[in-house]
C-alpha cells in the first residue's frame, strides 16, 4: 500500500500559493508519490508541517516532479525540496520553515507527496509556499 494524501487547499493569494496535503502512511510509515498537483512556473519559498500524534521523530518529506516540457517529453525530479524535508521532528507542529536555499519550479511542473519514517498509520499535515513567478 502506497498511503494516501489529500489536497486539502490549493490557493494562490498574492503572488504565493499555499497548497496543503493531509496524509496518512501505510503500515511501513510511507507515503509514496501520491497526492500530485500541477503548479505553475514559481519558487518554492517555505515550507509547513503538523505531523499529529504518534508521529515519529526525524521523518522524511520528499515532493518528487514531473517537468513537462513544450515538446511534451517529461523530466523527473528526484525531490523539489532539495533534502529540506529530511529528519523532521514530530514536536514542531505548525511550525513554518522558511528555505534558506531558492528552489526553482519549472512551468508546467506536477509535484507529488512522498514521506518516510512517520511511523505505521499514522496521520498529518504538509504545507508548500510558492512564490509564483509570472511568465514572460
């Protein structure tokens, strides 16, 4: 079993973009490339968790992507987070991240939801910040 995750918001306010996923892992602590969106061309500028109760310590968020290209051909993105995901503790629920690194979305890129080590059937919440950039 894959887990699951839902998007729950999905809204550009501004110029940012907030979108939210409720997940739950599978009996191995998983979620595995689900919960994908289509979001548009921007840079990914922080990051939310709230890893709810019984979470493990030091879990592992990874938004793995899908760039396609104007010819149609994809590229795959190994994770959209850069590693920024890594080792989250289970006591910072609500706690915004702010990346010191700038994460560049491509247009026209799909980004999935993917988690390790949270623990058997357990639930939570992710939240991404995108600055959208528009296109010339």
């Amino acid at each position: 079993m894959a887990g699951s995750a839902t998007i729950i918001k999905n809204k550009r306010e501004g110029s940012y973009r907030e979108i939210i996923w409720k997940w739950t892992s599978n009996g191995s602590g998983a979620v595995n490339g689900v919960g994908k969106i289509h979001v548009p061309q921007g840079t990914i500028v922080g990051m939310w968790s709230d890893p709810g109760s019984g979470v493990s310590d030091n879990w592992d968020v990874t938004l793995p992507g899908t760039v396609i290209l104007p010819n149609g051909e994809t590229t795959s993105v190994t994770d959209m987070l850069n590693g920024n995901g890594a080792d989250l503790s289970n006591s910072t629920n609500g706690e915004i991240v702010n990346l010191d690194v700038t994460l560049f979305v491509p247009n026209n890129t799909e980004i999935g939801l993917s988690i390790t080590n949270a623990g058997s059937e357990v639930s939570g919440y992710f939240m991404l910040f995108i600055w959208e950039e528009q296109m010339p």
